[in-house]
C-alpha cells in the first residue's frame, strides 16, 4: 500500500478532479488501483507519463525486429507495449501467453517454422481494460482489418533506374484510373503514361483504410486518406480481397511493371492522422502515447480528419520511419507524398530523409505544407515558413496553384492563365519558384485530387468562351506547369480535359464522378499531344532547373533560356512578338513544330508558343 499526499480539488463541468502525489517508485505495466476512503477503487491509469522524456528514453526500442518476423525457420512475434501487465497472442484459434522484456516493454514469442497466412491477434491487458488489436507493425490482414495476418518477407529486387534530373509527376487513384480498380488494373494503362513521357506515378492511399469495405467496394467510394494499417495494403485493391497475402504479390507486381518502364514510384502515405484512433491498435496497445491531446485530454483534431499523431515521440517517430523503410525494401518504392506533412515536426521530417537515403539516394520527399493549427505548440512543424530547416523537402505550391489558375477556394476567381493578365509579374514571380529555400522544393501544380480539375474550373471562370477557347487555356496552364523553375506535377487525366462534372471536393463522390473516362483521350488527343511534345522539349531543357530570363509585355510572358524563346499569351487578343533575323518554331498549340520565321511573329489568343534560335 502507499500513501497518497493530497495536492489540489478541482470542480469541473460535471465531476470534481482531485490531484495527488506519492513517494515511491512503481513498476511500470504492474497493474495498480487506487482506492477512496469508502473503499471503492479504480484503476491507476498509466497516461501522461508516457508522453516524458524519461519514459521514452527509458524505453525505446532500437532493432527492425517487430511484429511477426519469419526468419531461418523460426516465427517470432513482438510487440512494443511498455504499460501493459499482459499480453496474449492469438493465432489461428490457439492461445499463447507473451514473454515481457521489462527493459524495453517488449512482449515477444517464437515458434518453429514458417507460419505464414496464420491468423492472428494480440490480447492486451493495459490500464484495467483488456483489448483484442490487430498488430501495428502487421503487414498483411483479412478483409476489413480484422485480423493480422503472418507474411514471410522477401526482399524485392531492386530494378536500377538513373537519377532523374527534372522529375514530372502524374497523379493516380488505383480506383479511378483502373477499369476493375485493383493494382492489377493500372498495368494495361502503363505504356500510356511512360508514352506521355512522364518520370513518377504519384499513388494515392495504398495501404489499408477504413471507409470502403472489401467485400462491397462497389457500393462505397474513398481516396484513402482514412488509415487504419499503415504497413498493411488496402485489401479492395486486390483481385481477391479475401486473399491477403495475394495483394501484397499484386502490388509488388504492379511496382515491378512500372520501373520496366523506366518510371518511379511515388507512394502518398498519411501519418498526420488516424482515421479512428480511439479504436486504433496505437490505442489499444500503449493508450495515450501515439496521439496529441489538448488542454481538455481530448484528440487534437487540428485536421478535422482524426486524431494527430504525436510524431516527436521517440517511438511514433520509429513507427513512420520503419513504414516507410519497409515500403522501399519491399516494393522498390521512390518517393512519399505526405498528405498534411506540417502536422509532422522537423526532426521527424529529417530523420526520414536521413534513414531512406541509406537505402535510395535519390529518394524523393515532398508533401503539404499549409500553416495549421495543430496541438504540437513545441517544435517547429514540416510547413513552407520552415522550408529551409529541410532544403531536400519539397512543398506544394498552392501559391503557383493560384495565380496561375485562380483562387481554387472560388470557382469563379480567375488566374494568370485564365485570362487576369494583370497578374503577369506575379504569374513570372511563382514560375521562378521564390517561395521556397531551394526552387527545387517547389512541387508546381494548377490541379490535383482536391478540388476542381482544372477544366471544370476554366469553364466555371471563362464561362464566355467556347470549347475550342477553352481546351485551349488547359494546354496554356499545362504549358505554365511544365515550363516553370521546380518539380511539375500533373494529375491524371488533366492531360485530357478531365472533369468530375464540376466538384470539389469528390473524397467519396461515387464512381460515376471520380472515374477516369479513358474515351476521352480520343476527343482531346490534341491536348495529349500537346502535352507529350512540350515534356520532351522541357526533359531537352531541364527546365525544372533553368534560370529563365522573363520579361512581361501587354500581359503577355516571355521567356528566354538557352537558344530557345517561349511566349505565353492568356489573353483574348493576339500578340506580335518582334526579334532579329529568323527563328524556328518548334511548339504551338498543335504540339511540336518545325518551321521557320523571320523579324515576328503573331501569337495567337490564349496560346503558349516555343522558339529556337537559327
């Protein structure tokens, strides 16, 4: 027994809060209770901590080894889970008690052979509850989360593929662009997008999330920024959603087709927050440690998505790293987009970069990096204002996105590119990536998942102009996007006028609104070829790289780099453009060119046009 010093009674909204004090080392994990003077008791509950220096000093656990592991005969589960008194595991119908280690609050057990496709699941005593989780670290599971499932690990062969010197981003959903929406379903489309000429496919959500079921994906439709298994994929991609070791040979395949190609992979992974923590494994197995809480001990909600993880903490920190190695070793991946990037701090941001290139040099990060509110009120956050502190971290440039396009948060407001010419000198401004420490963080786009595409915006803020005038302004902003200093990103299907018939925001909109209809490459294969033949001309120029020297005249931006010349002209009235001697045009608004002019040149309205010198 120990004796209690009373501190402080507090009255709150609906109940008194009385603080306490004691003098005298616990056992972390020993189960205690503490008990009133009528004799009634309630459980000591191991909460803030967990969230001290000391406790994660005191219990960081270093090695690559957790969740279940099969190696040279054996399959050993482990599991980090220093405040639970007990820990069952639970596999294929069979109980078995985990052995602790209290130096390091791991509970692990081992058996002879290889126990892959074996179900199973943890059953953990913490805080007087006890809970049945999936396994955090678990890389496989049944349909909808259900059940960890064992997997044998094997090493991917790396394909060999060089440094990409001006990457072009295209943004896919496994569910829109592919017919079936499975992994399996974006192979056919591949020679397509490695035609377009494009260096990273950009994946939205590929690992386990919570609002489709797998077993009727038909009637529910998600983006997948709603995890429930970060190191578990998404079951309703796979051919067989039953199967859950099958997914993980689909998208290993899936990876394997893309770098054939030439391409890299770039996975969006989403660790600013949970879908449903307070039934997360993360809650069940060490509560209060992996997420933020306010002043009221509530989940800090800053992205109105879900509780925020708590990325300082030594062994969430260890978590994202772990994930995201796993996902290079095992798949070959290239790249992470983070959704919501500034609600991780930036030592966690560099630890990743730090950790990934022991294992690809040329690895590449970037993510969103909006000023928030969040419950992190210590460290400094992953967002633009710190880009700096991570000279090797790209942004979105929402900036770009803007001036170029016009206000995306009003469909009406007009950009550079949809004909406010009066926003020249800024439109040169963000093309020469300023924004940022480095241009090369500069992640330059007019359109993704979010909000409108592109030509649903053109014709909500040029509603006066006709179809052909239109098509016209999305090969301008493409043009915008591919010509300007920093990292050009696409979304799929912009390079065919996509629309998702006026949305917004389409996160759930079924698949009527978000699917890619590939019919219309046909009717707006001159954009596509508009497109391909001004990416060949930028991977010649490297103009991702390039100090352009602009100059503005009447609205209209001029470009000179090198021996070439680029014109863009967003407005309704043509421009002659003046010069000595003669040029070639090797770019207009039907694609690629080869002829020459001398002493001018007339731009035509709501056109982009290249020259080289002769």
């Amino acid at each position: 027994i120990i004796p209690l010093n009373f501190i402080s009674k507090t009255k709150k909204n609906t109940y008194f809060e009385y603080k306490y004090s004691f003098d005298a080392d616990i056992i972390i994990s020993q189960p205690y209770e503490v008990m009133g003077i009528n004799g009634y008791t309630t459980p000591l509950v191991y909460r803030y901590i967990v969230k001290t220096e000391q406790f994660n000093q005191q219990y960081y656990y270093d090695n690559d080894d957790l969740g279940a592991v099969v190696a040279n005969g054996i399959t050993t589960f482990k599991l980090w889970a220093p405040t639970a008194n007990n820990v069952i595991l639970s596999i294929n119908d069979k109980y078995f008690k985990m052995n602790r280690n209290d130096g390091s609050g791991i509970f692990s057990l081992s058996f002879s052979g290889d126990l892959s496709g074996s179900i199973y699941n943890y059953i953990v005593s913490v805080n007087g509850n006890t809970y049945t989780t999936i396994d955090p670290y678990g890389k496989a599971s049944t349909a909808n989360s259900k059940n960890s499932v064992v997997v044998n690990i094997e090493k991917e062969e790396v394909i060999q593929l060089e440094k990409t010197a001006d990457p072009i981003i295209y943004e896919v959903a496994i569910r829109d662009y592919s017919e079936e929406g499975t992994f399996n379903g974006l192979i056919p489309h591949l020679d397509y997008i490695s035609d377009l000429g494009i260096t990273h496919i950009q994946l939205l959500p590929v690992n386990d999330f919570g609002s489709v079921n797998d077993h009727h994906k038909d009637i529910y439709y998600n983006w997948g920024y709603d995890p429930i298994q970060y190191q578990a994929l998404e079951g309703s991609y796979c051919s067989d959603p039953t199967d859950p070791l099958l997914v993980i040979e689909e998208f290993k395949n899936l990876c394997k087709e893309i770098h054939n190609r030439k391409l890299k992979v770039i996975l969006d992974v989403v660790f600013n927050h949970h879908y449903y923590a307070i039934r997360s494994s993360f809650n069940k197995v060490v509560p209060y440690y992996y997420f933020r809480y306010d002043e009221n001990n509530k989940f800090c909600e800053g992205s109105f998505c879900g509780a925020e993880l708590d990325t300082k903490l030594k062994m969430c920190r260890k978590y994202i790293v772990d994930t995201l190695i796993y996902f290079v070793r095992q798949f070959d991946v290239d790249g992470y987009r983070f959704d919501l990037m500034s609600f991780i701090d930036v030592d966690t941001m560099l630890e990743i970069e730090n950790s990934l290139k022991n294992f690809k040099e040329d690895i590449m990060l970037f993510g969103e990096g909006w000023v928030m509110k969040t419950g992190e009120k210590q460290l400094k956050l992953a967002n633009y204002s710190n880009s700096k502190l991570m000279e090797n971290i790209g942004f979105f440039n929402d900036e770009f996105r803007d001036v170029i396009k016009g206000d995306s948060f009003e469909c009406c407001a007009t950009g550079y590119g949809t004909g406010n010419v009066w926003q020249a000198k800024k439109a040169i401004e963000v093309m020469k990536a300023k924004r940022f420490y480095k241009p090369s963080q500069s992640i330059n786009y007019v359109e993704c998942h979010d909000d409108m595409t592109c030509f649903d915006k053109i014709k909500h803020c040029c509603i006066n102009e006709d179809l052909q005038q239109l098509v016209r302004r999305q090969k301008l902003l493409i043009s915008c996007v591919l010509l300007a200093k920093g990292v050009s990103f696409l979304h799929a299907g912009q390079e065919f006028c996509r629309s998702k018939q006026g949305l917004k925001n389409s996160y759930n909109a079924p698949d009527a609104i978000n699917k890619i209809n590939h019919e219309q490459k046909e009717k707006y294969q001159d954009v596509i070829k508009f497109t391909k033949d001004l990416i060949e001309i930028k991977k010649d120029y490297c103009f991702g790289l390039a100090d352009v020297r602009y100059s503005e005249k009447e609205g209209t931006i001029i470009g000179k780099y090198q021996d070439l010349t680029f014109i863009i002209n967003p407005s309704q009235q043509e421009f002659v453009y003046t010069f000595r001697g003669k040029k070639q045009v090797i770019l207009n608004e039907e694609g690629k060119q080869d002829f020459e002019i001398e002493k001018e040149l007339v731009v035509k309205s709501v056109t982009t046009v290249v020259l080289r010198e002769l």
